[in-house]
C-alpha cells in the first residue's frame, strides 16, 4: 500500500503523521510498510521519527518491535525512555520495566529521570511488589 503511494516527496514530517494514524488505528500491518520506507529513507535513527515509530509499535500491541525501534535511536532524551517505560508498564511487562529504568539509570550522565519517569516505576514495582527495588532505584537517583 505505502510503494502504491502517488505522493513521493515523503519527509520527516510525512513520516511521522503516517506512523501516528498507523498506531491510533492499530494498523500493524502499514505500520511496518512505513517503517520499512522510513528504514530506507535513513529516517529511523531521527528523534522524531524514531519515537513516532516506538509510539506506533507500542499502540499496536507490538511490544518487541518497540524495544527494537527504541534500541535503533541514534539520540535518546528522557521523554523518549520514558514512553518506553510507560508502553512496559501499561503492557504489564513491569520486569522489563524495571530493567529498562536500571539501564536509564546506568545512562545517567546522559538522560536525567523526570518526574513521570519516576511515576512509571513506581507503579511497576506496585504491581509487582517489589518495594525494596524500588526505594533502591530512587536512592540511586
């Protein structure tokens, strides 16, 4: 469907609202042919397009492909980090939630939890009563 596209002049910006629609229809399937376009337009290592495509995976369910396109971010800040924790945490993957939080922390001098941040994990460690990890995690911080 994206190669039978008449409009070729595709962008960041193009690219970005595509992956959007793809997600809020839950439309995995021309997710990834947009993905796979971005991918060859050298795209998917940008800020923007790159989070658009980790929010695209997450509403549709695709929780590995997620991880993979966040992994692929050349620059990652804090709001990126934690859309990923929050995409774990409302999946109920709250384990790798709590890793992830550990790698973030791990980044420190690079990426600085925020408040959400911190919301987010501790919601996972509610749900998995984990209370000792959690203190820990905000220690560490």
């Amino acid at each position: 469907m994206v190669s039978e596209c008449k409009y070729e002049k595709w962008d960041g910006i193009t690219c970005v609202n595509t992956l959007g629609v793809c997600g809020c229809v839950k439309d995995q399937i021309l997710g990834r042919q947009v993905h796979g376009r971005v991918v060859k337009m050298g795209l998917d290592r940008d800020l923007f397009v790159g989070s658009a495509t980790v929010d695209m995976y997450e509403k549709c369910g695709e929780i590995p492909s997620m991880r993979d396109a966040f992994d692929g971010l050349r620059t990652k800040n804090e709001v990126t980090w934690t859309a990923v924790l929050t995409a774990y945490s409302q999946n109920k993957f709250y384990e790798d939630a709590l890793r992830l939080f550990l790698e973030m922390d791990a980044a420190h001098s690079v990426v600085v939890p925020n408040e959400c941040t911190y919301s987010v994990l501790l919601n996972s460690c509610a749900e998995i009563s984990v209370s000792g990890l959690a203190t820990r995690c905000m220690r560490a911080s």
